[in-house]
C-alpha cells in the first residue's frame, strides 16, 4: 500500500483550496493529448485516496474531457486542479498544487500514455511505462 499524507494547497490566485486527506506520494506523469493539450507538458498527478474537499467551489470550472472525464479549473486564474474519473470516482491532482508538501517527498512511479510521449522530451526516472493501449486494458480490467 502506497504512503498518503494530508496535503492542502491553492491556486494561483488563492480564490480555490483543495484538501485532500489521504494524498498519495507515488505519483504517474501522463503523456495522454488530452494532458499535453491541458497542461503544456506532461501531466504529474497524485491520487487522492479518500476524495477531496474544495474551498471556493463558486471558482471552479468543469470542462467534460472525454466520456469518463471531468477537468477542473480555477474560473479566475486557470490554475489546473484535478482529473476526475467519473467511473471510479478518483481525484487526480497536479502535485504543484500542494503548498504544504515538500516536492521531494513526491516519487514518480510510472509514466501513463508513454508511446502518445512527444519526441522533444524524455524523463530519466527508470520507471514503469504504460502505452494507450495497457492503461485501456488496465481500466477495462479494473471497472469491469
């Protein structure tokens, strides 16, 4: 079972908090389109475990990214703040949101989508990397 702890932070402008009391420390970079599209590089999110709570929901955007989903966003600022799976219900988190985390505590263990991966970069993490192809399979298996 991964390590959590309970991490809070902002966004840029400080009108959206989110808490999430069970975060995880093993964190996956995503190289979907969908992310690269979303973020401008590769997507590095950590699960929160037992859901989140959210200060400021009256700033928070809601864009439908694909039928199983969501992305939220900070209507002020643009500050991304999570994915949500609208099938499992999992959160899924930038890791920079977190201020009250150091990023070292943070040990990235797989990288998501890898043959999508643009030629112009490359991580150097020896991690597992997981195609379009084995996360589809990996999310059949798991919601059945």
């Amino acid at each position: 079972m991964e390590q959590t702890v309970s991490a809070s932070g902002t966004c840029l402008c400080g009108h959206v908090r989110i808490t999430a009391n069970e975060l995880e420390l093993d964190i996956s970079a995503c190289h979907c389109h969908t992310c690269l599209k979303w973020s401008g590089g590769p997507d590095f999110a950590a699960l929160a475990r037992d859901g989140i709570c959210i200060e400021g929901s009256e700033y928070v955007g809601i864009y439908t990214s694909s039928s199983r989903a969501t992305r939220a966003f900070c209507k002020e600022c643009g500050t991304h703040l999570y994915f949500h799976d609208t099938e499992t219900g999992e959160h899924y988190l930038p890791v920079s949101l977190f201020d009250d985390v150091d990023p070292r505590t943070f040990t990235l263990v797989s990288e998501l989508f890898i043959d999508k991966r643009p030629p112009y970069y490359a991580l150097a993490n020896p991690v597992k990397q997981v195609t379009a192809e084995e996360y589809d399979a990996e999310q059949i298996a798991r919601c059945g």
